[in-house]
C-alpha cells in the first residue's frame, strides 16, 4: 500500500535562496498568513483549503463574437503589438499557455517603460522552469511520434510564477495567429514576493524545481504526526452502506485510499463504478435537513476520474492530486474538519461489491477562520441539439456562443471558496460528427463580474495540450481517448478560482454546442462555512434508485446560431 508524501513537503524547497519561511508540516499548521515566502507557497497543499486574498482573472485569444476563430485577438492593438492584459495593482501571473507560440512577449512591471521580459515567445516558454509541452511537430515526423510515444503534450505550457506589485502589461508582437491563454492572480494587499528579474528567477529556481519533485506517490513516505485509519468493508450487498470514518474533533484528512475490485464483465463493472457512491459529510453538513448533505456525493470511480474507459487506457495514473494503480484509487486533497467528520461507502447498484479496503491519512489540525470544506460535486448529462451540423468549416466556426446558457454545467457554487479542479468526460459515441466536440470551450463566471469571466480556447487547451488531445495523465492536467470518448482533467494549485459569492463553471457541448453526447464530470473546490452553502449542480442518483439500466434520458438543448461572412478554420 502506497501512502502518499504530503506535497507540504514544499516547505523549504529552496526558500533559503528566497527568505525564511516557518515548517507548514505537523500536527499544528502555521498561522493564517497572505504573504508568501516563496513562490513555491502557491503549491503548497497546507495553504490550500484556506480563502484566498487574491481575484483569479483569465486573458485568452477566444473569440470575442462567440465563434471558434479563437486566435489572434486581443485586448486591443497598439502598433504592432496586441496588448493581452493591463493591470495596476499587487499581483503574479501563475500559468502562460500557448498552442503556436511565435512573435516576441514583452512583459512589463510595475509601470516600467522599459520591459523586464522581452524575447521570442517560444524560447521563453521553452526556458522557464515548470514549462512542458512539445511545441508544434509536424504529424508523421519522428518528433511527432516520440511525442505520441512519451505521453507528453503540444503546445507550451508554463507554470512559473512571476510576481509584480504594482501593475504588469503583457504584449504579443508579430503574431497574427497566435493562441495563447494568460492567468493571473490580483491580490488584496501586499502578497510579499518582490517584483520579478532575471536575478530573482535564478535564486527562486530551486523552488520550482522542487516543486515538481514534491508531487510524488512514494511507498512508506510520512509527514509530521500523522494517523493511518485502515480497515476492509463486508462485502456489500446492494443498498448497503459501509462507515469508512467517523471522527470528532479538528482534524484534516491528508489522504483518502481506497481499493476496489470490479466485475470482469464490461456492463457489471460499469453499473458498479457508477452507482458505488462515495458520500462525505463534515460538520453543518450533519444539521441539515434529515441529516442528508453532503459534501462529497459522487460515484466513488468518478471522484478518483475513473468514468469505465479501458484499462489499456486508464489501468494506472498518477497525478499530482490523484492516483489509480493496482485497484487503488487515491486522492490527497486536504479535507479539515472543525468537529465531526464521516465518509461512507454506499452500494446503491443492483450487484454485490466484493469487500473493499480503505486507508485514511490524517492529521489533528487546529481550525481556523480561513479554512474552508472540502467540496465535491458530480454532474451528468445526456444531451441532443437536434442536427449535429457535420460541415466543420463553413457551419460550426459560425455558430455564436457568447453567454454560455447552453453550455455543460460542471459546478454552480454560492458562498465563498476557491475552485481546485474538475475531470470531465465526453462520450461521442453514436454522435455524427465528433470533430467540434474537442473543440469545446471552458466558460467560467465569477460572481457575476464580467471583467472576472474566463473563456477558453478549447478543451485540449485547458488541460494544457494543443491541437486536438494526445493521451496523457501528467501532473496538473491531462487527456486519455477511447475510441470516441475523451477525458479531460486539471487540478487549479497556483491558479485556483477564488469566488466571494458565486462560480458558475460550464462547458461547451463541442464547438459553440454544437455536439449531441453524454457529459460525465466532478468538480472539487473549497467552500467557507460563513455564509450561503449551496450547489445546484447534483446528478448523483437518489439513495434506493439501484435499477440496472442506462439512468437519464435525453434532453433537447436549444443551440444558438449565426450567421458570418468571414472564412478559415483552425
């Protein structure tokens, strides 16, 4: 059995190049601060759970009248230069993206004439630490194949942080097609990293380098005073339920383990992994009406991204966050509970489960008045937009989606929190034209703000890939395929989406909801008890509904159109 390191391990990943930084491991974690001693810090899983003091915003090159020409727009052109934001205040950007990166970046700070960065943009996504991705080889080139052959992504991806306190200018010069997607963070006061220079890279890159190597499944790895609860469930009959924790006091859980084995035949295995329910209350969870919230209530496979594709595709994975390898499933987001805790497994299908083990890492932890629930919430969806239009060129890249009304609904979240990551699942199997099904956008609303709305450029783009998915379970994002089916996933670390009294994240059924297909996802995000607790999207089949049979019916979506002059595709 595989226990976790704690990736709080990032504690001194190079700080002493940077500044002095407390231990955040142990049974007591360090106080509720904002400043950051390290950019390593926006990593950190201890610091996690905790509200944000910054506003998490998304430039990106989409299409601004609700198309698919999502290239080469920007916030406006100066010259020669497309300008993508334009900001004054304290603040970092925490992950460039890029599919075709070309042309010269120039970042400006703090209000500089003068830019601190100024080089060719693929070179500086190429060069920076925690960049990934192959770039754009050519198709049938050895380049390409060995791309294929490492699992490793296109496109470039950048996660390093680069800090300014005043304000920051990002331009992109000589590139009239260039995709690209900037996040960036604006916080509320001083967040403590000075401002970035080359100097300040070089003495913060051991930090970053650690980073990386902190996100780790190692056998036998331990941190601080932690608590291994272990056990095995009877075997399960159907509606049966199994108590996997029930604990009191202050607490969080580290890491949530659990190995299941499921039938050999392909329609008992799926019934099983859709309606074997992982179900986790935490405190005011309890006081509820009947005492039936629930924080976490989703099929236990899809919480750990398992949604029944093959296992020559999904047999084994780890990922920063969450693992599958040899039937155990694996997640460590930190879960804080103030005074009661309790998980549960519950067989709400038509089979017996064999006896499941369980492992539960945790550690006593003091509450404080930043920390927040851990959330996850499961959605699902079978849609249909009547005609599917197959003519990619002259009739999808027209179609317009500039609310995003139609899209898919993975969360809609009310209170305050911060949003973590999502997997979602695309299953085009019997659709007639899967080509603009990728293609779909990301659209997130943040407290009904538009200047806070992010928009996409596609799906492989989000999971940082780039033209179309190439299989691969890597460390913050990712994409698997089979045979019409496609999973996508990514954990928000440095980049989560703080909200302060709505999130509303949604997906696009293929180009401008173009595409007839079954949605499968979970969201996970953090929620303040203060205040309004509530997500409409559930799609977790009542308690005692255990019929084994397909579980939804169609639903006929409206899809948007429009008509447009203009030509060429991506």
């Amino acid at each position: 059995m595989y226990c976790p390191r704690f990736p709080a391990a990032l504690v001194l990943l190079g700080v002493a190049q940077i500044g002095n930084a407390e231990p955040l491991v142990g049974s007591q974690p360090a106080a509720d601060r904002s400043v950051l001693a390290s950019p390593a810090d926006l990593f950190d899983l201890c610091r996690l759970p905790r509200l944000k003091p910054f506003k998490t915003y998304m430039a990106s090159s989409f299409d601004r009248q609700g198309g698919n020409y999502d290239w080469g727009n920007y916030e406006s052109i100066k010259g020669k230069e497309g300008v993508v934001f334009d900001v004054l205040g304290a603040g970092m950007i925490t992950r460039i993206w890029s599919a075709n990166a070309a042309g010269t970046i120039r970042i400006y700070l703090d209000g500089s004439p003068k830019p601190e960065i100024e080089e060719d943009f693929k070179a500086f996504l190429q060069r920076m630490p925690l960049a990934s991705g192959r770039g754009t080889p050519k198709r049938g080139t050895p380049e390409f194949e060995k791309v294929l052959a490492d699992r490793e992504a296109l496109g470039n991806t950048v996660y390093c942080v680069i800090p300014f306190n005043k304000g920051c200018r990002v331009t992109l010069a000589d590139t009239p097609a260039v995709y690209y997607q900037f996040n960036y963070l604006l916080f509320d006061a001083p967040h403590g990293l000075p401002t970035y220079s080359a100097e300040w890279l070089e003495r913060s890159r051991p930090a970053f380098e650690n980073v990386r190597r902190a996100f780790t499944w190692e056998p036998g790895a331990s941190v601080g005073d932690v608590q291994i609860v272990k056990g095995r469930t009877p075997r399960l009959n159907p509606g049966a339920k199994a108590v996997i924790l029930d604990r009191q006091g202050a607490f969080t859980i580290r890491s949530l383990a659990v190995e299941v084995k499921y039938p050999k035949d392909p329609y008992q295995g799926q019934h099983l992994r859709e309606k074997l329910l992982l179900r986790a209350r935490w405190d005011e969870d309890m006081t509820t009406a009947g005492g039936c919230g629930a924080s976490i209530k989703a099929p236990l496979a899809s919480f750990f991204m398992d949604y029944g594709l093959p296992a020559s595709v999904c047999e084994r994975y780890e990922t920063a966050m969450i693992s599958h390898t040899q039937d155990w499933y694996r997640c460590r987001f930190p879960m804080p509970v103030r005074e009661r805790g309790v998980v549960e497994l519950i067989n709400n299908s038509a089979l017996a489960s064999g006896e499941i083990q369980f492992e539960v890492s945790l550690v006593e932890e003091r509450w404080t008045p930043s920390t927040c629930h851990f959330k996850a919430v499961y959605h699902a969806e079978d849609s249909t937009f009547g005609r599917d239009r197959g003519n990619y060129r002259d009739d999808v890249m027209y179609r317009a989606n500039t609310d995003g009304k139609a899209n898919y609904p993975l969360l809609k979240a009310w209170g305050r929190g911060h949003f973590v990551g999502c997997s979602l699942l695309m299953d085009g199997r019997g659709t007639p034209f899967t080509r603009s099904m990728v293609e779909a956008d990301e659209a997130v609303f943040v407290d009904g703000d538009p200047r806070r709305t992010m928009w996409g450029t596609g799906s492989e783009d989000y999971v940082n890939d780039a033209w179309g998915p190439h299989p691969g379970f890597r460390l913050f994002s990712g994409d698997a395929e089979a045979k019409d089916q496609w999973l996508f996933y990514r954990f928000h670390l440095s980049d989560c989406i703080s909200f302060e009294r709505s999130l509303t994240f949604t997906w696009e059924h293929g180009s401008s909801n173009n595409c007839s297909a079954s949605y499968r996802s979970v969201a996970y995000y953090y929620l303040s008890p203060e205040g309004v607790d509530r997500a409409e999207v559930d799609d977790v089949p009542p308690i005692g509904d255990r019929a084994l049979r397909p579980p939804r019916s169609i639903t006929q979506v409206p899809a948007p159109t429009r008509n447009d002059s203009r030509s060429s595709a991506r």
